[in-house]
C-alpha cells in the first residue's frame, strides 16, 4: 500500500510560510521576487561611491579624470574649479555621493572654443545587446538627479563616436539648490553599428557651459549626423559665469528600454572592481634585490583585474626619492625597477599613483 502525504504548506526555519496550497491542487510560492536584468545600468558608477583618485581637487583648469571614478570634467579655458566628491544628495533615495563642480574664478564671457562638460565614454563591446545599427534597435531611458545654486537649461547628449552621430535632450533645473530627478528615452538608432571592442563607442555627456563654437548649430532630439555647433545649442546654465556657482550629479543610470526603473544599487565591491578596469590605486610597495645587479631592485605588479588596455603608469618615486623605471606593461601586469644606494636597501614606493586605461 503507497501512502501519500498532503501537504497544504512549507515553513523555512522561521516559521514563515514560503509555499502554500491554492486551494485547488496547486500552489502559490510566498518567496521574495529576484532582481532581473542585473548589471542593467550601462553607466559605472552612477552613484559617484568610487573616487580613487581623490575626495577633492582644487585650482582645476584641465580636463581629466578628477575624484569620481569613470566621471571626466572637461574644462576647456572657461574658469576654474574644485571637483569634489559630495555628500549633498537627493533626501531618502538610497544615495550617498554626488559629484560636485564649484566655480572658483569665474569666465562670464567664454571665448568661442571654450567648454564645460561633465562626460563617461563605454565600451562598445558592452552595448552590442543595443542592435544599435539594425531595424530592431533598442530604445535607451536616462535617468539622473541634478542640483544647481541657479536655474537654467543643460543640453545632454547621447553620441555615437563609432559613426559621428548624436540625439540631444534638455534638462531643465527649475529650482536652485533643490535635488531634481531627470528622464529622457532616446530612440534607438538604426543607422551605424557600434564597434564590437574595447573602444569608445558612446559618450553621455552634461554640458555646463561654453563658448559658440559647441551652441551655433541645431538641436536635435532625434538621432543625427554629429556637428560640435549641436552639442550645446540649448544649454543657458552658464555655469562659469560667478563663483558663486555650484552644481551635483548623482544616480546617473542609462538602460535598455523605455522605462526608468530605480537606480540599479551595486555592492561596493562590485562597483570598485568594475571601476578597476579603467584605473586602480597601487598600495605601498616594496621592491626587494633583484637579479640585474647587486643595487638593483625590480619586481612585477599583477593587476587585481584586467584591465581594459595595457596601463599608463605614472612617474613614481621611492622614499628615498630614487625614479623608478616601469616597463611591459600590458593590461594584466607591468614591471618596475630601482636602483638602491647600497646593496641591503629595499626600494619603498608610498606614492600610491593611480595606473589608468580609461578610454
């Protein structure tokens, strides 16, 4: 004889009930909802969480790679500025970064070629899911919150660098120094498929101020072939124009579809080791006895990932202030040597620089 047990439902150690009966032979399942479509944000570091560089950089009248990782702030011969990273964000909204621009001399009158841009460029190979180029083409919804000392227009843009081609939106901040939230849906492009490689193939880029070479031309909210005269026909922030100026961008997220969903929150450590790819702060060092001579040290540094292409190293230095030589480097590692003043002397490196293959 076969006995069958009923059973009408399933605790977990808890006591809560996380499979019970319909009523009518089935079951209903009580289990939490997984997230779908993880790693939907195209955007790294949209939260401004990373910044190995720095937490702040003061007198800035060049455009690089500041605090926030992956976030580049042009500044082209319009003002001067600290970069920070901020804790001003937007109340109740999980966020606890933003990236802040603060004009510090002011340029109220750019000269024609001058720009102001906050930007990210992604990998192609990370957009291929997009069609972009084909009759199915995807859509793509930008969201992102914003926060100005004044009010104003800022022209956003959407660039193809693989085809020379852009969409445009206008954001505007309606009131000063409140968190806004911003969302746009750009149309999929079926013009021009981006490169399937580790170059840059899009650029999201907020343009806070310029001269008339980047606002003489015609906005375009509808894919385009790429003029500079577009880029920023709409833009009326004027960002450079006093010092008392100031502006945070935070919760930056670009997805497939139309529809924005909620900011995609990643581990931190999850975050840093994406952020990694393009730049990683080396910890102190120490090269010990080589093999080339008695006073030389050398030693290879294996990178924590790999990285996107072979890594620029900057000038280093040890304690005792002898330059080291780096070279083979590739994405995966390189190799540096000193020269010590005696034969029992280690090479101590404290510098902490940061090796870059941003795009």
């Amino acid at each position: 004889m076969t006995s069958i047990l009923k059973v009408n439902q399933i605790q977990d150690i808890g006591g809560n009930t996380i499979v019970s009966s319909d009523g009518s032979g089935g079951f209903t399942s009580n289990l939490p909802a997984q997230p779908q479509n993880a790693f939907r944000n195209i955007i790294i570091n949209g939260d401004m969480s990373i910044a190995q560089r720095s937490t702040s950089v003061a007198s800035v009248t060049t455009s690089d790679y500041r605090t926030c990782d992956r976030f580049k702030v042009d500044v082209e011969t319009i003002g001067t500025y600290t970069i920070s990273q901020s804790t001003d964000v937007p109340t109740g909204e999980g966020f606890a970064t933003s990236l802040k621009i603060d004009c510090t001399t002011a340029d109220a009158s750019p000269a024609s070629s001058d720009a102001l841009i906050i930007r990210q460029l992604i990998e192609g190979q990370n957009l291929q899911y997009l069609r972009k180029g084909t009759a199915s083409a995807l859509s793509t919804t930008l969201s992102f919150w914003v926060k100005s000392t004044k009010t104003g227009d800022i022209q956003v843009n959407l660039r193809d660098l693989d085809n020379s081609r852009m969409i445009s939106y206008t954001a505007t901040i309606n009131s000063a120094n409140t968190w806004e939230k911003k969302t746009v849906t750009f149309a999929g492009d079926t013009t021009g498929a981006l490169g399937n490689d580790n170059g840059a193939s899009l650029q999201l880029e907020w343009f806070l101020d310029s001269g008339s070479d980047y606002s003489s031309g015609t906005f375009s909210s509808s894919w385009t072939s790429f003029s500079a005269a577009n880029r920023n026909v709409n833009g009326t922030l004027d960002l450079a124009d006093n010092t008392a100026n100031d502006f945070y961008l935070t919760g930056v997220q670009l997805e497939a579809g139309t529809t924005a969903s909620d900011f995609e929150f990643l581990p931190y450590d999850v975050n840093l080791q994406r952020c990694f790819r393009y730049a990683y702060k080396l910890g102190n060092i120490r090269l010990t006895k080589g093999r080339e001579s008695d006073r030389s040290r050398d030693g290879t540094y294996v990178m924590p990932v790999e990285m996107r292409a072979s890594v620029s190293v900057p000038s280093i230095t040890t304690t005792a202030g002898r330059s080291i030589s780096v070279f083979n480097q590739t994405n995966k590692s390189f190799v540096m040597n000193a020269v010590a003043n005696s034969d029992g002397e280690n090479a101590d490196v404290t510098s902490q620089v940061v090796v870059s293959a941003e795009l």
